[in-house]
C-alpha cells in the first residue's frame, strides 16, 4: 500500500474541501483497501467519512431515504424497508458476507469497482484502470463479463446488487459539492463506458453521497430480488432481477424491472416492463417480455451462455413473484 | 498467505539464551523494531506492519491535516486500553498480530475473502484485513484472545471442541468469532439459515458439516444462559 495521509473531517462541508482528484473518501473500506492493497487504487489522501452524520433510515410521505452511512447489514433488516421494499433488503442480503454487510456502506456499495480480474490485476492492461492501455478481457477471460453496454474499450460488469434494485425502483441519490447539493435519478449516475471506462459515474472529484431516495412505490411491497450465481452464496451476480409487480388479479397492471450480472452498468428495463403490461400473468407473457432484455446484446467468447440466462433469470423471477406454476 | 505467521514457526529449540543472546523469536523481531525505529531514513515503510514494538518513537512531527506516518493511537482490545504507534496503512489485523502480541487472528486472503481475521468491533463482526487501526479508536474490539472467561471457554469453542468443527485449525478463529456474531444475530433457525449467514468463512479442510453441528449446539447453550 503506498503512503498517504488519513484525515477524519467533522463536517460533510470539511470532507467535500478535502476532497480531490488524488484522494478517496472512505466508509467501509471494503473496496478502498482492498484496491489500495493491489495498488489499483493509489490515493495520497483518505478522508475518513464515519464522524460525519450521514445516517437515518427513515420512511417519509414520499418515500424512504437512507444516509449514506448506513451499513447494508442495518438497511437490510429494517422492518420499514423489509416491508415496503423487499427487493432492497433481498438485494442486500445476497450481496457479500456477513462481516462485509456490517462494514460497507450504502454510498460506498453504489461507487464499488468492477470484479474483472485484468482491473484488480496492475500488471496486465486495463483502460478503466489505466485509460489507453487496452483491454485484455474482450479476448481473454470474459465469462462473468458483460453483454449489455460494452464497448471496445471495456467489458466489465457492474457489480452491485442494491444499485440494480434501487434503479428498478427509480431511486434518486443526494450529492453534496462544497456547499451546493443536488439530486439525481440513480438511472442516470451511472454512464457507459464509452471510450471512457475510467468515468463511471457523473460524481465530481470530491463530491459526497449523502443520502439514498427511494419514492413511494406501495406496490414494490410485491417486490423481489433473484440473483443467479456460482455458488449459493457470497458470490457475485452471473445474472440478477429486481422485480416489482403490480397485479390486477391475474393481469399486470404495472412492473419494474432491471438486471444485473450482465451489463456495464445496472440495467433498468423500460421495454421488457412495457412488454408486461396489461398483460396476462403466464409463461407466454414472461417469454416474450424477456426477450426485450437482449436487445443489443453483444455476447464474447466465453460468456454467451448469459444471452439466454439473463431471459430465464427475468421468466423465473416473474414465475415466482407472480406465483405462476 | 503472505508474509510468516509467527504462531506457525517453529519456537526456538532450547528455551534459555541462543548464541545471539535473543530467548525466543518474538524478542528477535522486537529487537529488530527497535533498530529500524531508531535509522528512521530507513524505516522500512511498505512493511510497516511488520514491525512488533508498541512504541515506536514519532519520526516526523504531526501533520497539520491529518495522520501521516508514525501515529500513536489507543485501542480497547478485549477489555484493555492499548496504546500503539502505527502508520495509517496499518490494518487492525496487523497491529493485534504483529503489535498488540494477539495473533489468534488470523491472516488468510488479506484481501476479505476468506474471513480468518473476523474480530468484533463493538459487538458485530467485521474482518479486519479491511479495516484500518486508526479507524477502530474508540470502539471495543474483541478478538477470539477475548472470549473465554478465565480458563473457560466460550460455549462456541467448547462446542467446536466437541463436534470436531475443525481440521487444520487455520480459519477457526474467524469461525468462531463469526458464530458467535451469528448465534446473536438470531440466524440459527436452520442448517440452510446458518450455512448462509457463515458463508463468509471458508474452511478449505471442508469441516462445514462438523461446523454447522457447533453451531446449533452452542446456539442452544447460549439461549439457556449458559453463555
């Protein structure tokens, strides 16, 4: 680990000034010092973020906000949150292990780094983590990789499982810049690579997650989070739903819908949810809305197998919540 | 596994002064320590860690905006105050296994995916491979040097003890201490329920089975206020 210096502000105002380009915010630490330890992450400066008040899980008229701070373990077992949004706290619950559920944060889970093993690797290329230098996954191991929102630069999946709930939920995160604030629609933080894989998000340097907004959705208390991997447990997505369903009998009248496992970003799913409804709650639907997911999908040599995964991973999540035979 | 494990070198083969003068290894390595603290130039900074004195002199004074190198902090580790100095990069696991003389925990993946060096801070467990010294002042830290009172242990190591719940012995540490954390927790409604919950422990020997069946058992003693 290279030398820095570690400083603990008192004030989000104190830690956005000591924000910059050559220094990280830590919460957690679990994606911090680990990538600092692989010297992938190499900051002069940390800026510790515990002191600072960035917490309360509370449910308002308009919806639940979350501080930053928040430990997904303590999100996770909320009653309000278990309740009224049991896509989060599946989502959450499937992430990780244990002792990392109790040490990461909210805002620290949305900002993780991708798993792809050339960016924890500094002796090989990769241009998310060196821009320019190539990418050796497009042609090399790919098989946990993405289909959806790759480009020539970088194939890397996004690896968080509550930013693919929170997107189907259309959750929006609080920023803070010095002293100006603003809110955007998580949907719209996360960018594509591009030719820039190094920018993955629109936070500035410097600039804070405070809190997580989800709008009021009653519906989402029919919600789920199915997440298709390796192992059964304490393994990232090969493929994931979040799904909310809204059921008029055995017609949906309305969903939410995105996935993850297999895209460059979380991937909401405008048109498999537009495909669904008004429609019949049975196989056919599911089948023919899933087949939305793969539009532009652009598959690498190893990891094809998720062009028709991802569909059955939608079809499965529907057949359960729904409670379709 | 990076780096030498003390507890898993061989101690010196008499027990009285070697031809060196040094007794015992660890009084070696603290001799070392002092050296390197007092060639401050040389200070070998990357292996900070690896150093074992508590207190090593300051080699720059403090920086007006944060801490950079030699610090002193103070650590509640199972029930005493520690006082030690560490540069930031020192993670919690290195300074109670290669300062505070407590390497019951243990160093696995260091990069927290194995689990060997869950401890608790402030009653949850976390691993602390990942978690920097400095930012664990002011909590309580309890590592598995913590959990027996006196000469009894825990019902969770008995309980190991009992059902065989391990073979090699290198990741139980970090099992038990997780177990605990998973008996409080209230995840011991099932096999299933506990696998899940313990996932974040391998064990490469495969004692699983043997380790879910300790943990049902002392799950039961500790709901009968055994603990």
């Amino acid at each position: 680990m290279r030398p820095f210096v570690y400083e603990s502000p008192s004030t989000p105002q104190q830690a956005v000034s000591r924000g910059s380009a050559n220094s990280a915010f830590i919460a957690g630490g679990t994606t911090l010092i680990d990538l600092m330890k692989l010297e992938v992450m190499k900051p002069s400066r940390v800026v510790d973020l515990n002191p600072l008040e960035l917490r309360g899980i509370d449910m308002l008229e308009d919806g639940l906000r979350i501080g930053a701070l928040e430990k997904m373990s303590d999100v996770a077992r909320h009653p309000q949150v278990a309740a009224n949004y049991p896509v989060i706290s599946q989502a959450l619950l499937q992430s990780a292990s244990a002792q990392i559920r109790n040490m990461a944060s909210i805002g620290g889970n949305l900002l993780q780094r991708t798993r792809c093993g050339y960016f924890r690797d500094v002796n090989t290329p990769c241009n998310k983590r060196e821009p320019g230098s190539g990418c050796p996954a497009i042609e090399g191991e790919n098989r946990m990789h993405a289909i959806l929102g790759t480009s020539e630069s970088c194939v890397a999946t996004h690896p968080s499982d509550l930013a693919v709930a929170l997107v189907a939920l259309d959750a929006s995160i609080r920023l803070q810049n010095g002293t100006d604030e603003r809110l955007i629609k998580l949907d719209d933080f996360y960018l594509l690579p591009g030719d820039t894989p190094d920018r993955e998000n629109r936070l500035q340097p410097g600039e804070l997650i405070t809190e997580v907004r989800v709008p009021m959705l009653p519906w989402a208390r029919k919600s789920a989070y199915l997440k298709i991997r390796d192992r059964e447990s304490y393994e990232f997505a090969l493929s994931s739903a979040a799904l909310a369903l809204d059921l008029d009998g055995d017609r949906i009248r309305d969903a939410r819908i995105a996935v993850g496992g297999v895209g460059t970003r979380p991937w909401n799913l405008p048109k498999v949810r537009e495909a669904l409804l008004g429609k019949p709650l049975n196989q056919e639907t599911f089948a023919a809305a899933a087949r939305f997911a793969i539009e532009g999908a652009y598959p690498l040599t190893q990891n094809g197998f998720k062009i028709d995964l991802v569909q059955r991973t939608i079809v499965r999540a529907l057949k359960d919540l729904g409670e379709v035979a | 596994m990076q780096g030498k494990s003390e507890d898993q070198i061989e101690p010196p083969a008499d027990s009285g002064p070697d031809r060196d003068g040094f007794s015992s290894r660890r009084e070696f390595i603290r001799s070392l320590a002092a050296i390197s603290a007092g060639l401050t130039v040389a200070a070998p900074l990357g292996r900070a860690a690896d150093l074992t004195e508590r207190s090593i002199p300051k080699s720059a004074p403090p920086d007006p905006n944060g801490i950079q190198g030699w610090t002193e902090i103070k650590l509640q580790v199972n029930g005493n105050t520690e006082r030690l100095v560490v540069d930031p990069r020192v993670t919690l696991l290195d300074a109670l296994r290669d300062r505070l003389e407590l390497p019951g925990t243990k160093k696995g993946c260091d990069h927290g995916a194995c689990g060997a060096c869950t401890v608790h801070l402030n009653g949850r467990r976390v691993l602390s491979c990942l978690t920097l010294a400095v930012m664990a002042q002011g909590k309580e830290v309890t590592t598995i040097e913590g959990l027996a009172k006196n000469d009894e242990l825990h019902p969770v190591q008995a309980a190991f003890i009992e059902c065989d719940g391990f073979q090699c012995g290198y990741c139980t540490p970090g099992q038990i201490m997780s177990a605990v954390a998973c008996i409080n927790e209230g995840h011991t409604g099932s096999d299933r329920e506990i696998r899940e919950f313990m996932s974040g422990n391998l064990c490469r020997c495969g004692a699983y089975p043997n380790i879910v069946d300790a943990i049902k058992i002392a799950a039961l003693k500790m709901k009968g206020g055994a603990s």
